[in-house]
C-alpha cells in the first residue's frame, strides 16, 4: 500500500504529505482524513486508469472505491488487467 500512498500524494500534488503519514483506513474524503474534494475523485480515477488499466463502470461505487487507501487497493486486487 505503501506504493498506492506515493502515487496518490504524487497524482494530487501533495508534497506537504507523507506517505506514512496516510493511515490505511483512514478516509480520504473527510476533514478528519485528507479531505479530498470531487477534483481530487477524478484525479484518482485517471490514477486508476493510467497506473492499473482499470476504469470504474459504474460511478455510483466511487464513494466506497475511494473511502481509504485500503479500499483503493482492494478494488486494484479485484479489477487489475494485466498491462500487455
């Protein structure tokens, strides 16, 4: 998850962020957690697509794809193609 973290604080432009500063199931979308905005979701979609060739089918799953850093990485398990 570790790699996940650096590629969301590099994807968001988040210098001022560690990636063990990240809790695994800390949420993403909350003041108590990053508190990403609706520009950082779609920035996290293009993460998904251009790191892991996944594209979210049904934009309704975005708030549970997107809760925490565990649950991004459950979703990569679970969706990843393999790039040719």
């Amino acid at each position: 998850m570790a790699d996940l973290k650096a590629q969301i604080i590099e994807q968001l432009n988040l210098q001022e962020v560690a990636p063990d500063s990240i809790g695994n199931d800390q949420p993403l979308f909350t003041k108590e957690g990053l508190g990403l905005d609706s520009i950082d979701a779609l920035e996290l979609i293009v993460l998904l697509q251009q790191h892991y060739n996944i594209r979210i089918a049904n934009p309704e799953e975005g708030p549970k794809i997107f809760h925490s850093v565990r649950t991004m990485a459950v979703y990569i398990t679970e969706n990843q193609t393999v790039k040719a």
